[in-house]
C-alpha cells in the first residue's frame, strides 16, 4: 500500500512511474495524469498522447503543444500536421 502523490488515498492497488530520477505514487491514471502530464502551451489541454515539441536550436527544454495548429498559433511557424504532397 503506498499513498497517491495527487489526492493522498492510501490504496491497495497504487503504482509508481519512475521519470529521470524522480519517483511518483498514484492510485489512478487519473491522478498520474493530473500531476505529469503536460500543458498545451497555447490551449492548456492536458496532452496525453506526444505531443509536438518545439526546441530551439541547441536548447534542451522546448514548448510543448498538443497539435500543430496550436504551436503554429504560439508562433512556430514551421510546424505542420501533414506531409505536404
Ligand atoms: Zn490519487
Ligand atoms: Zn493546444
């Protein structure tokens, strides 16, 4: 039994996601979600899935959008969802 790092409920059933060297308890996905997952830095949706990552050159930490259409909209401009024919 270990105790949920997002709402404190002590459960039987909870996990532990390991990222770099932090450890993390959760009794849910739910709770994982709400404390890890990433922001949309322009619509604020909580990104679930991979995202698109914008870095500069050379920078190790980008912006994270959940779709191109939003990181084209915070002004990266070269950003696309599809192949162009
Ligand atoms: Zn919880
Ligand atoms: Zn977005």
């Amino acid at each position: 039994m270990a105790r949920c790092d997002t709402c404190g409920n002590d459960y039987d059933y909870s996990f532990v996601i390991v990222r770099g060297s932090e450890h993390f308890t959760f009794d849910s996905f739910e709770c994982a979600i709400h404390k890890l997952a990433p922001v949309c830095g322009h619509c604020g949706v909580r990104i679930l899935g991979h995202g698109v990552e914008v870095r500069a050159p050379g920078g190790l930490h980008g912006s994270i959008y959940c779709c191109a259409h939003c990181a084209r909209s915070a002004g990266e401009g070269r950003v696309v969802d599809h192949v162009q024919a």
